[in-house]
C-alpha cells in the first residue's frame, strides 16, 4: 500500500474520520496526518493512515467493539435480485430474436411446400425450446457465478461497522473507549479523536487496532519500496499493522526491527495502564517539541540542530543517542550574546510571515489575506515595470512565476491551511499561464501538507485547498483585537457625532433638566466642537435644551452617554 509520509490536512477538506490517524499516511502533516495528492500511487488499503500531526494523547478506555460477522447473501438480497433480473432481460432478448428467426423459417417453408409445414413447425418450437433451456441454464450459471463473486466480495470487506450505523448503536452512554487526540481544536472546531490508535516512531508508524502495512509515496525507488515491503512482511506482528516512513528508506532490517519493538513495547505499556485506569485518564502523551523535531524533521538534508538551552541540550543529545548516535556531534549548543532568533533571522522571517505585504525580488509584492472562509492572495507588479522586457505580457510571466515560489513557501511558512484564492496577473497566452501552473505544481511538492490546485481560469484566479492540521502562524502568534473586536475597522468620528444627535433626539423628551449632557471620547467631542458644531447650535435651538459636551479619555472611541442634568 502507498501511504504518504507527511501530514497536513485539513481539513477540512475531505479526510476519512474513520482511517487510522498515523505517520506517512493519508492523514498526516509532520506526524501521523497527511497525504499526497501529487502521487500517483493508490492505497491498497481503506484502513491506510497517513502522517498528520502526531496524536497528542491516548486517553482511556476500551470498548471492545466488534461487529457482527458480514452476512452471506441471501436469496432476497436485491442486489442479487437486480443482476438476476438483468441476467433473463438478456437471455429473454436473445430468445426472443431467435424465435423471431426461427419463426420466419418456418413461414417460408409453408410457403414453398404446404406439406412441409407441420414438420417444419415441429422442428422450430424443438429447437427454440433447446435454445430456451440452455439460456436458462446459462443464465443460472452466470447469477451463480455472480452471486459468489458477490458472497467472495462479503466475506473481504473490513469488520468495521458501516458508517450508517447509528452511534448509539455502537456505544451507550458511560462505556469506556481508548480513542487518540488526532488533531489539536483549530479556531471553532473542537479536536479530532479516533478509535484507531497510531504510534509514530522514528522510522515506522504502529498501528495496533488495524490490520495493514503501508510504504510511505515519498520513497519513490521501486526496488526500495518492495525491499522494505519484504521486511515489513517478515516482522509484522500478529496483530496491528505498520506504516514504513519515508527516512526508512536505505535502512537495514536491524533499525526497522529495533524501532518497530520500541513502539510494540510502548503499547503494551499502554494496554496495562488501560487496566488499571479510570477514566477519564491518559494513557499516553506525544513527545514534546523538542523531542519530536529530533525524530521527525532530523533528516540527512538537515545539517544540525542548534539549541540555547542546557538542559533541552542534554535531553535532545540522550535521545538523539538511541536512535542516531553518529549524528549527535551534529546537535550545537548556542552560547552567543544576542538572541538565537536574531543570530540566525528567525526574528525577520516570522515579523515578513505575519506581514499583510510580501515584497518580491523584482519590486512587486504580494496581498494576503486570511479570513474565516478562504485565504485571498493577491499579485501585483509594483514598481516592476517590465525593465529587460520586450512587452507586458512577458512582465506579467515574470511577476507571476516569482510570485508562485514565494507563495508557496508563505503557505508552509504560515501554515495557511483551508481554501487559497490566488489571484495573479492577467496573461493573454495559454502557453504562459500554463507555465505558472507548472511552476506552482513542482513548488507545492515541497510542502508535507496535502494540497490540490485547479488550473488557472480565464479571469487569472487558482483555487487551491491546503490542509489544514494545526492553527496557523498569525493565529497562533496573534489574538483578535479588543478595540475593534477583532473586525480591523472603528467607526469613523463623524458617524460618531451624528449618531449622538440622533439619540439626543429619540431621548430629549425623557432626560430630565434643561441640559443634555453628552460624555464621549476626547476625538469625538473635538469633531463636536469643531466641524459638527453648527449642527449642534441647530440642535439646541431645535429642541431647546443645552448641550453640554464632556470629553471622557477612558471611553472607547465608541462609546457615549447622555444623562439629563
């Protein structure tokens, strides 16, 4: 089976809920969930998992759920009934344009010889009968045939139960169930959780509740991929199944086994918490950052890893010992003066990342926009004005292809995740904007997060979906604003002070004395006092009453009050 290694996402987009949630399959990002569309390898499997986000706990606890065994076939099923139906319209179809011609032998006979006829019609209803029989005998061989391919099909389809099924049917209320945290709560939604416990380790994902084995896509070698198949297959255990992740490839039989026996014992550790547990309890927490970023990301194209923490340092060198021991000289202790942030740009990476412009090389720049239904990117040409170009639409490609690089790295910088709209610059030729799409393809291959994108449509747009497995960048690093209530907008000042007339109006009749006091913010009482002041003088000449403004600097911009005095 053809898992895909990383995660990524989403989806919200179109993930089974029922797969197994694990590394290098079809759910995952950096851990257990993701998938490629890119690949043209198919699971082999329904029960695939895929690399998402690693699960961040097991919590307890055991429902042996089994469904009933799948039932044979019976004689009523109306799939049977359908294809026996269709089976005698066939055969009814043949008999009957063979009647049909033996009919016409017969009547030609009568006519050439009326003494011929009676042993004519004999000889034709002799040899339609034959022919009915043997269609009925064909036809009872072939629903035959059909009904066992459909008995075969039966007995190999999975021991889940259906998703029709109704929950309540399946488990009761106060029943105790080991499900896994497969994705963290993103923005509304509440956390993901599964049955089908995965446990992601350095080179392979243990799947101990589904039967399957699966070999990340990213390993693309087809030797490799059927040399690990037949490791894989020699050290499977009886029950569970294993995902093999794409830094297995080129690794002896002595890693995989010794990485596959960590997670089995793992899990037995796991099942005897399960006994003693009460739930609501864990039973099992993912590694923490540091410790996952060492046995996920820790590849051959990775050079080393640098760390200002002491005692982070020697946690991640003893863990890096057991499983990459030759490169633990590869893991640095930072000991500069200035932040490692600053030493190494982090710091000017994430404050671009969380830019609403992105410049480009050539002097254009990028919009983004993120929003609660879509991520709007949009491309324009700035000061490039086409410099070394013969015409416009040769500035426009230019623009274009710089822009899908850079969006593509955005993307997986931000961990912009759901429905992109990019809207880049109008191009006139097809073989252009062919180009772009081309472009924009190949940079997406680099993102672990599943991703699919249409072609560009006559207006110049991509649509395009990006898994989405964790918050993203600016929502984790920013909190909606409490001024504007996180909108980005404030009424402006003269809508403000126009509003307040209106409510001096609606209540003058029910404020008491002969002055309307109005308390607002200083900025609104400045307009009041300034350009709307006529409108104020014909205020109190209107209602004959006193207005008297008072500035409030704590007030929001927004807020006013009018008591009487």
């Amino acid at each position: 089976d053809d898992e895909d290694d990383e995660d990524d996402g989403e989806d919200d987009l179109d993930e089974d809920d029922d797969e197994p949630d694990s590394e290098d399959g079809p759910d995952s990002e950096d851990g257990p969930d993701d998938a490629d569309p890119n690949s043209e390898d198919e699971p082999e499997s329904k029960d695939a998992s895929s690399e998402e986000e690693p699960p961040r706990a097991v919590t307890r606890a055991p429902v042996r759920r089994s469904s009933p065994p799948p039932a044979a076939k019976s004689e009523d099923d109306p799939e049977n009934d359908e294809e026996e139906e269709e089976e005698e319209e066939r055969a009814g179809g043949r008999r009957r344009r063979r009647r049909r011609r033996t009919g016409s032998g017969t009547a030609t006979a009568a006519t050439g010889a009326s003494e011929n006829k009676p042993k004519a019609e004999a000889r034709g209803g002799r040899s339609s009968s034959r022919r009915e029989r043997g269609g009925r005998d064909r036809n009872a061989s072939r629903g035959e045939r059909g009904g066992d391919r459909d008995r075969n099909a039966e007995r190999k389809k999975s021991s889940r139960v259906s998703r029709s099924v109704p929950i309540t049917d399946v488990v009761k209320e106060g029943d105790q169930v080991i499900v896994q945290i497969s994705k963290e709560p993103i923005g509304t939604k509440g956390a993901r959780v599964t049955s089908h416990v995965s446990l992601p380790g350095r080179y392979c994902v243990f799947l101990p509740t589904v039967d399957h084995i699966g070999i990340s896509k990213r390993i693309g070698s087809t030797s490799e991929r059927a040399r690990l198949r037949k490791v894989i297959d020699a050290m499977k255990p009886k029950t569970g199944g294993i995902i093999v992740r794409t830094v297995a490839a080129g690794l002896t039989k002595k890693s995989l086994k010794a990485d596959l026996g960590y997670l089995m014992r793992l899990w037995a550790d796991v099942s005897k918490r399960v006994e003693t547990a009460k739930a609501p309890s864990v039973l099992y927490t993912e590694l923490d950052l540091v410790l996952k970023t060492a046995r996920d990301l820790f590849t051959d194209e990775m050079d080393k890893i640098v760390i200002d923490d002491k005692d982070q340092y020697a946690r991640l060198v003893r863990f890096v010992e057991m499983f990459l021991p030759h490169r633990v000289k590869d893991i640095e202790l930072y000991q500069g003066d200035e932040p490692i942030f600053d030493a190494y740009g982090i710091e000017d990476e994430i404050a671009r990342a969380l830019s609403r412009k992105v410049p480009l090389p050539s002097g254009g720049y990028l919009i983004i926009d993120q929003a609660e239904a879509l991520t709007a990117i949009d491309v324009n040409t700035g000061r490039f004005v086409g410099k070394g170009s013969s015409n416009q639409e040769e500035t426009a490609l230019k623009t274009n292809l710089e822009a899908v690089e850079e969006i593509a790295y955005q993307l997986r910088f931000r961990n912009v995740g759901g429905l992109v709209v990019l809207d880049l610059i109008d191009m006139e030729d097809r073989s252009n904007r062919e180009k772009v799409y081309r472009a924009l393809d190949q940079a997406l291959k680099k993102d672990k997060a599943k991703t699919t994108i249409n072609r560009i449509s006559d207006l110049g747009l991509i649509e395009m979906t990006r898994k989405r497995t964790r918050e993203s960048l600016s929502r984790t690093m920013h909190e909606p604003c409490f001024y504007c209530d996180g909108t980005g907008h404030i009424q402006s000042r003269t809508t403000i002070a126009y509003e307040i007339l209106r409510q001096v109006r609606r209540e003058r009749g029910s404020l008491p004395g002969y002055s309307i006091v109005v308390n607002a913010h200083p900025a609104v009482i400045d307009m009041l006092q300034g350009e709307e002041r006529a409108a104020v003088k014909d205020a109190e000449a209107r209602y004959m009453r006193r207005i008297k403004l008072v500035p409030r600097k704590e007030y929001h911009i927004e807020q006013f009050d009018l008591p009487g005095e």
